[in-house]
C-alpha cells in the first residue's frame, strides 16, 4: 500500500510539473492584459527542440536551452502579429498552436521511436533516502524543482515588487499605465517572451523527461490544461500549485486504471483529465463575481497609445 502511494505521489508531481511550468507562463502573459492561446503550439515546438538538440549534443542542458529559445521565438512571433501589427488575439493564439503542432511534426519525423539523453533524477543524500518522503520530495529531477521555485519568485514579483505592481498595473488600465509613463508594449513583448520560454521549457520537460521520446503532438493538450488552470487559479500563482497538482493526479489515474486493466473504454479514460478541466472550468464560471474581482480588466484587449 504504501508503494502504491508513493507511486501514486511521485507521478501526480511528475505528470503536473509541464502543466505548472506553462501555466506560470501563462499566468504572467495574462496579468499584463494579454492573452495567448498558443501555449500548446509553443510545448510542442519547444518539445521538439529540446529532444532534437539533445540527441544531436548528446547534452541535455542545451536540449532544455533549445526549447527555451524556441518557445521564446514563437511567443514574440505572436507579440509581433498581436502586439504590433495589433491583430486579434485570440485568432493568434489559435494560429500560433497549429503552426506549433504542423512545425513539430515536421522537423520531428525523423526523430520517432529514437532515444535521446534523459534528465537525471537528483540524488540528495540522507534526504532521499528517507522512507516515503525521500522518493516522493527529493527524487525528482531538476525542472520539478526549478518549477516550485519558480512559482516562488513569480507569486513574490507580483505580489511585493514594483514590477509586479507595474505587470498589474498594465493588465488593469494600460491607459493609466501610459499615462504615467511605462512603456505598455515593451512590458507586453517581456512578459510574452516569458510565457514562451517557460512553454518551451515545459515542452522540454516532456520530451527529455517525462516520456523521454519524441512523438507527434506529445503534449496531447497540456497547453489547453494550463490556460484553464489559469482561469482556475483566478490568476493567483499558488492556486496554480493545487490546480496542476489535481489535473497531474487526474492523468496518472487515467493511466494507471487503463494499465489494470478495467473495462472502460480507454478513450474515456484518456478524456478524464479533460473532462475535469470542461466539469472545472463550469463549476468556476458560475461565481461570476469572484472571476470579476482577480481577472485583469484589459485581459486580450489591444493598445493603442494616445498623445
């Protein structure tokens, strides 16, 4: 019993930490009034640029670079198309995600069914080492880690910087914003480029980590996961923690009730995690005014400065 849990533990962190590392993207994205729907375009190029680099390097270091890069590239494509040439968002966003899963289909095609190098599980002496908790806190590899801590330093920015209070304030009244002086498209193209990079690493995670192969359209909506995890967490970055927590409990459940065998059709289990999301996302929208209260007021509406 006891191994079960773990086991049970160990891969609800695992299957949640891509949905947390996009989601802290996302959220950051959206605090500034910005919304990119092509989170999942941005994982799956970064998916691919990771595992590609890494077996072509041998080093996975450069293979999580690379995905970063690649996620931060798509993303100010976006900020180019939205931000500047002042298109809809959201027809971007859409946009963005098919070119994502057409351009890493592409360039993956010869990189099914071959292994490249995996991220290292950590080994902390004495601590993972300790029954129950040693495995299931201390055996992760580093982007777990890296996860947690950056949703430290993102919900302490926002919260009790000036720079948090700048993002806030742009995603509140960007003409206030302008009015006094900050540069409201140059915080946008920032934060944008952050959503990316934190995507890619995400679709790193998948590829060099998680399932360390490379298979088409790997992230099997994870990029849709983490927006709604956003709407979830009322865009507060530890409500973040709980949301992925459950939907990466969610996805290994499904997995492990396929894997035992039990007469359900296996595309419902597959839709379980998702089914969560749609059963989730209802259940929030019926508080209509606690979504009022935390989502930003110029949330996917575009910026035109005035003199």
């Amino acid at each position: 019993m006891t191994a079960l849990l773990v086991a049970f533990l160990v891969s609800t962190i695992a299957a949640a930490t891509p949905l947390l590392l996009a989601a802290i993207g996302e959220l950051v994205v959206e605090k500034t009034g910005v919304l990119n729907l092509g989170v999942e375009g941005m994982m799956l190029a970064g998916a691919i640029a990771g595992f590609a680099t890494a077996n072509e390097t041998g080093i996975t270091s450069l293979g999580v670079l690379a995905a970063i890069v690649a996620g931060m590239l798509l993303a100010l494509v976006f900020g180019v198309i939205s931000l500047t040439l002042q298109a809809n968002q959201t027809a971007t966003g859409l946009a963005l995600t098919i070119f994502g899963r057409g351009f890493s289909a592409l360039v993956g095609a010869k990189y099914v069914g071959i292994p490249a190098p995996t991220l290292p599980k950590l080994h902390i002496p004495v601590l993972s080492d300790i029954p129950v908790l040693g495995p299931v806190l201390f055996g992760h590899d580093i982007l777990v880690y890296a996860a947690f801590v950056l949703l430290a330093l993102v919900a302490w920015c926002i919260r009790s910087t000036h720079l948090g209070l700048i993002i806030r304030a742009v995603g509140d009244s960007h003409d206030a914003a302008h009015a006094l002086g900050y540069p409201v498209i140059l915080i946008r193209y920032a934060a944008v480029a952050f959503g990316g990079a934190l995507a890619g690493l995400a679709g790193a995670y998948m590829s060099l980590a998680y399932t360390p192969l490379w298979a088409q359209d790997m992230t099997a909506g994870r990029g849709w996961v983490a927006l709604a995890l956003v709407t979830f967490a009322a865009w507060r970055p530890f409500w973040l923690l709980i949301g992925a927590w459950f939907f990466g409990a969610l996805m290994y459940l499904s997995l492990y009730v396929q894997a035992l065998g039990v007469s359900i059709p296996s595309p419902l289990l597959s839709a379980m995690p998702y089914i969560g999301t749609v059963v989730v996302l209802v259940l929030i929208s019926r508080d209509a005014r606690r979504i009022r209260l935390h989502r930003p007021a110029m949330l996917g509406r575009p910026f035109q400065a005035r003199a």
